[in-house]
C-alpha cells in the first residue's frame, strides 16, 4: 500500500470509531434512551415484550458481526468480502416478517376494529 491509502484507511477507522465512540459515551450517559427498544403498544397503549423486534436484532447483529469477522480475518483483500446469497435472503426476509407485521398492526387491524 501506497501512503495515501494506508492515511485513507487510518482516516476512515479513526472517523467511524469516532463515531462508534460518540454514539456508545451518548448510550452510557443516558442522552441516547434504549428503554423500549424491545417493546410494542399493547391493549391500553401498555408497552409489551416484542419477540419480532428482538429476532430482527440478534438476527442483525449476528449477520453484522459474521461479516465484521470475515473482514478482520482477511484484511488485506483488494474488495470487501463477498455476502452469500442465503444471508442477504434470510435477513431481507427478517426484516420483510417484521414490517409486514409493523404494517398489519397499524393498517389492517385498526380497520377491522372500526369497519365503516
């Protein structure tokens, strides 16, 4: 590598952990809430446990670290890794489960309750 790629690689990691850091200090002090991050509205606007939401997020989180790791472990490739197929398949139906039920609770049911 050249030097201005070898800068262009410091740049970037020193940018997106910068990033990562703000983000992770602004979580920890308490500027950024998670509380309900796992929650739906139930009967009454009380919040419930969404197993939707905490599927689409482990399933995210593995894909994006399984990803991280295939670029950690080869870091000298001339491209980034390559996503399978199945994967790309898998997660886009994750989330294609979540918001279809995101748009049932907030479209078909209400109009099921208040037929006109």
């Amino acid at each position: 590598m050249n030097l201005i790629s070898r800068l262009a690689v410091i740049e970037c990691s020193v940018l997106v952990g910068g990033f990562f850091g703000i983000v992770l200090y602004r979580i920890v002090d308490g500027d950024i809430s998670l509380a309900g991050l796992l929650d739906t509205k139930g009967p009454g606007n009380r919040p419930n446990r969404s197993p939707a939401r905490l599927q689409l997020l482990i399933f995210t989180i593995v894909v994006a670290a399984n990803y991280l790791h295939s670029v950690i472990v080869d870091p000298r490739r001339d491209s980034l890794p390559a996503i399978p197929l199945s994967v790309i398949v898998a997660l886009g139906g994750s989330h294609a489960v979540y918001l279809g039920g995101k748009a049932v609770s907030a479209y078909i049911q209400p109009l099921l309750k208040n037929p006109r």
